[in-house]
C-alpha cells in the first residue's frame, strides 16, 4: 500500500517582523513593520505635479500641427497609395511614406491616427529589416510618445517589454543606446508598480530585482572597476525597499503538499512563489546590497564612502535595527570634514528611505491627493516621532483625514539629527506634508 506524507506549512510573508527579528523571545513582539512612506504621504516640496497650464504649455512649446502637416498627410496619403498600386502592400519606400504620415499626424495631435500608421511602419520594417533590427528604434520611440499622449497606458505597457526586447537583441552590449533602453525599461516598470497599473506587480517586482541582478553579476563577472557597480547598487536597494514593502498586509498562506514515497516532490516556481521567497529574504537581500554598496566606495572620496554608510545606516534604521543604524551614522559622520556635507546628511531628522524608492520616475496619472497639513513634532536620538501637533489641515472638517495623517506621520522613520558624531533629540521641527488616501 503506497504511503501518503501530507504536510502542512505555514508560510508568512512579514520578513521583518517574524523572519529576521533580533528579540531571542517570540513572546516578545517584533519590530513595527516599514511604512510606506511616499506612497501615502510625501513632504510637500517634494510633490510637484504637472498642473494642466503647464501641460498645454508643454503642448505649445513642441507647436500645433500647422497646414504644411495637413499638406504632407495628403501628399503622403498619395504617395503611399501609388506605392501599393505599383508594387502592392510590400513596396519599397512604403515603411518610410506610412513613418511621414505617422509623424504629421502625431504633430497634429491624432494620435490615434499616428498610432496606427506606427504601427504599420513597424510591421513593414520587420518584414523588410527583420524581426529585431535597430530600424525599429526611432518608430517606436514615436509610437510609445502618440500611446502616452493619448493615455493608452495598458497598451503603452505591453510595448515597453517589446521596446525593450528590440534593443537587446539589435544592440550590442555596451552600446549607449542600449543602456537608455534598460534606464526607460527600468522607470517604467517601477512607475507602474508604484502607480498599479494592470495586474502585474508581482511579475514588475520580479522583472525589477532580475534585471537589476543580472546587471550587477554581468559587471561583477567582467571585472569591472567597483565604482560602475555603485548606480545599479543603488537603484537595487530602491527596489528592496519596494520587495520588503510589498510582503506587508498580506494574510499568511497555507502550502498543502501531497507527497508520494516514491515520486519527487514538486518544484515550486511560479512567479508568485519565486517573490514570496524573495519578500521573506528581504531584510538580508537589502543589506547585502547596502554592505556591497559600501564595498564598492571603499575606493573613493570620503563624501562617497560616507553615503554608501549612510545608506546601509538608512536599511537598518527603516528595519527599526536602531542600535546598529546609530553606529553606522557616527562612523559617516567621522568620514566627513566638510561642514556643509555634515549639514546635508545630519543637519536635520530625515523621512526615510532617503532615495525616493516610493516615488515613480514617470507620473502616469494626474493624482490628486486628500489634503495638505503643516505640523510640528519632535524626533528624539532614535528616530522616533513624538509630541506631534497638527498647526493646519486642508480640508479643515476632514475628520478622517486627520486620523489618517495622524497614524501615517507616527509611522515614519527618521535619519536623526547628529551633533559631533551623536544622535540627538530635535525639538519643534515643523514641516508640510501631502497625504493621499490609500491605493
């Protein structure tokens, strides 16, 4: 008779509270879990969103269609006609006449039309060049600017990959425009995890830390100089920022695995498990890119090496590690002789992450936020918020948006201010936030 092993395993996806907790004791709660700081709220002079004065002005500043477009549309229109009359709907020149129609359009602003003829431009260079030729570049360059224009957001996204598809496969590595290529893919992706476009965080996420990774081992495995890696580090640790943020609020899972004496067990690696496993590593994953980070400025200035510690100092102080974040801050602090530079890093309590991670490179959508409020409170030596007082709030009857922002503002973390290499308390500070309502 075939034995049967079932197994049951509870699977938690809150890294920083239950994995990595450095109390001995499980009656003993872990640290608070990370905020999303940016995603909710955001210190006002750091939001500055397009308002739609400067989007028609931007509009006016590439100029309005004028009749010399009107004019090539007809003569392009002509010429593409007599094109397939003599040669049929594969002649030579037609990619080129269906591109000119394409741009007079899209200087027109039609740019469903221009869309369309893109695309059309496209699929004949592909019959004419190949399936991935540096050909296509420029076209579609134009076609994902008429798919934003016209706010074709989900269609725009299935480009982006495709864009992206081309590149490395017309390119050679190291070519210039290949790396803006990974540049834009990377914002992009990023941007729309941020922002919930489509269904595909997991997927983003993933897509983020592969690209990043291979990236890193390519430059690690050619011996290239330490200060390349340090970009990609850096925008590496953004996304673990994202990774840990991303296994909060989710409830635990139950794996049930059936397990025959005589047949493997199965392979687990869907994309959700492959991030699952990534979110439950997140807290060493993050500082092992801080600690690589600060490997790689080893070499440089000590402004350099200062930020790389100060980064790692940031890791630990949002994993509320205080202890270790304070040592490191002090051991920044003694690299730096220039007072101004001092002032820069510890002159004042700083929101953390300190690198932007939760705000998109690329604004979708016009987002409209719940209210605006200037507040005073006090950080004291461990980054810790206290004595809050709410001085003003926009609207002024919003009830709920005052608990809101009230719990959001006691959930930051701060960089504390130093004085001659110490932590310090900082009484009165007063500042401006916008706050959104959760996404």
């Amino acid at each position: 008779m075939r034995r049967f092993i079932l197994c049951l395993a509870l699977v938690s996806s809150a890294p920083a509270t239950a994995q990595y907790s450095t109390f001995g004791s499980s009656a003993i709660p872990g640290p608070p879990e990370p905020t999303a700081y940016g995603l909710e709220i955001i210190r006002a002079e750091d939001w500055q969103p397009k308002e739609k004065g400067e989007e028609e002005s931007e509009a006016s500043e590439k100029g309005p269609g004028s009749p010399d477009n009107l004019e090539s549309i007809v003569r392009y229109r002509a010429l593409i006609e007599q094109l397939e009359i003599a040669q049929g709907p594969y002649a030579d020149g037609l990619s080129e006449a269906v591109a000119g129609l394409a741009h007079n359009y899209q200087n027109l602003g039609e740019h469903q039309q221009a869309v369309d003829a893109f695309k059309r431009s496209i699929h004949l260079t592909r019959i004419s060049q190949g399936p991935f030729t540096d050909e296509q570049i420029p076209l579609l360059d134009s076609l994902r600017e008429s798919l934003f224009a016209d706010r074709k957001l989900l269609e725009l996204d299935r480009l982006q990959e495709y864009i992206y598809l081309v590149h490395r496969r017309a390119l050679d590595p190291g070519d210039p425009r290949l790396e803006q290529a990974t540049r834009d893919y990377v914002e992009w992706q990023r941007s729309a995890y941020l922002q919930d476009l489509g269904d595909d965080g997991s997927r983003r996420l993933l897509t983020l830390h592969q690209l990043y990774d291979d990236a890193i081992t390519a430059l690690r495995e050619g011996e290239a100089p330490q200060s390349m890696q340090r970009p990609l580090l850096q925008g590496a640790l953004r996304v673990a920022y994202l990774m840990a943020l991303d296994s909060l609020g989710k409830q635990p899972k139950i794996r049930i695995e059936i397990r025959q004496s005589n047949i493997p067990a199965p392979a687990y690696n869907s994309e959700q498990e492959r991030l699952q496993l990534l979110q439950e590593r997140s807290y060493r994953h993050g500082l092992r890119l801080a600690k690589d980070l600060v490997e790689a400025s080893e070499e440089e200035a000590p402004a350099v090496r200062a930020r790389a510690l100060v980064a790692q100092g940031d890791w630990y102080q949002w994993q509320y590690y205080r202890g270790r974040a304070v040592n490191i801050y002090a051991e920044a602090h003694a690299l730096l002789d220039d007072p101004d530079e001092r002032q820069q890093l510890f002159g004042e309590p700083t929101e953390l992450p300190d690198n932007f991670a939760f705000l998109p490179d690329i604004e979708l959508t016009q987002r409209t936020p719940r209210g605006r409020a200037q507040v005073r409170f006090t950080v004291d030596r461990y980054g810790r918020l206290r004595d809050l007082e709410l001085l003003s709030l926009e609207p002024k009857d919003d009830r709920g948006a005052e608990t809101a922002l009230r719990k959001m503002l006691r959930n930051l973390r701060f960089r504390p201010r130093l004085e001659n290499g110490e932590t310090v308390e900082t009484l009165s500070i007063e500042r401006e936030y916008i706050f959104f309502d959760s996404p």
